[in-house]
C-alpha cells in the first residue's frame, strides 16, 4: 500500500508567499501546467481510493491531473485554517511575531497543530483501511503534517519536510515501518 501525496499546482499567493488556508484561489497558467503533468504518472497507477481537499486548487489540480471523475471530497484535508495569518507572507507574520513557527504555534483565530494533527491522523486511520494505494491532493502544511504523522513524528516534524506547489510525494513502508520514500518530486518514475 502506498499513499501519493500531492500538492496543488502553483496559485498566485503560493507564488508570492502569502499563507493560503481559506482563501479558494484559483491555479495560476503555471499551476494548471505542473497539474497536467502529473496526468501520465497517475496514470499509470490503479487507486482504490482518491480524496481531495475541498478548495478550488486542489479540486482543480485532481481534475487536471486525470483523476477528477473518481476524486472524494474530504474536509480533513483542507490547508491549516491561518486566522489572523491569512493572506500575510511569513516576513510580515515575523515582524508581529518574531520567531513564530506554525508547526509550534498555530495561528491566532486559526487552527492549533493539535487540531491539524488530529485531521491528518484521521486521514492516516481512513488510507490505512484501504487494501491498495490511495492518492491524496491537498496543500503544503497539512501534507508536511501528515508526512510527520505517517513516520510517528508530532505534528512539529512537519517543519522538517519542504514541499513545492505541483509535486508528487510517496508515502509507505520499509518492512513494517512507516517511511516516506519520494519527498517533493516533480515526477515520479
């Protein structure tokens, strides 16, 4: 059983930084490309079950990525609700919160990581039921934490796993262990 975690095309805030958590943005030209460019590679594998965010841009990048017509909608994977952090880039949340991490500190009028972390376990129980692989297309803060999550890690492990707009990354095990085994792909071959 693997797990394909895949996050959502390029969108105008991922592009200029700016935290998009509630926000239902739209995919860039450029977004909308690196979805397609997943179709071939999706392709080629057989999914006994797909879930997707709820947002515009994950919904979009499944669609575009081939995988569309047989996507479940699933509110545990929507992005980190950022409250008062919305829309800010991470230097303006600096300069009114020096040091601020969102994995250790949540959001002011947004979600805890507990909270996070706790949707994300919910994801890992529901893909582990599954005989066979699962895909999953959410956002960058909510697969960090389930990346974390998948190893045994607490929710702050998640600051440890960068992760771009339009990749692919691959979830599963090494013997009986919990591994990630591709991190932050364009591809996967």
């Amino acid at each position: 059983m693997k797990v394909f975690a895949i996050r959502h095309g390029e969108t105008a805030w991922s592009l200029s930084g700016q935290h998009t958590g509630t926000s239902d943005l739209p995919l860039t030209d450029n977004g909308r490309w690196l979805a397609e460019q997943m179709r071939p590679v999706l392709a080629a594998n057989t999914f006994n079950l797909i879930l997707c965010s709820p947002m515009r841009r994950a919904r979009e990048t499944c669609e575009l990525a081939g995988l569309g017509d047989k996507a479940v909608v699933d509110p545990d994977l929507v992005e980190w609700n950022y409250g008062a952090y919305e829309g800010l880039t991470p230097k303006q949340i600096d300069e009114a919160a020096p040091g601020w991490l969102i994995f250790r500190d949540g959001c002011p009028g947004g979600e805890t990581p507990e909270q996070v972390g706790a949707r994300m376990d919910r994801v890992i129980a529901r893909t582990r039921t599954i005989g066979g692989d699962v895909a999953l297309f959410a956002h960058g803060h909510v697969l960090r934490v389930l990346a974390a999550r998948w190893i045994g890690m607490p929710v702050r492990g998640g600051q440890h796993f960068a992760l771009d707009t339009g990749t692919l990354c691959l979830l599963g095990h090494y013997r009986e262990i919990p591994a990630v085994l591709v991190w932050n792909s364009p591809f996967l071959h």
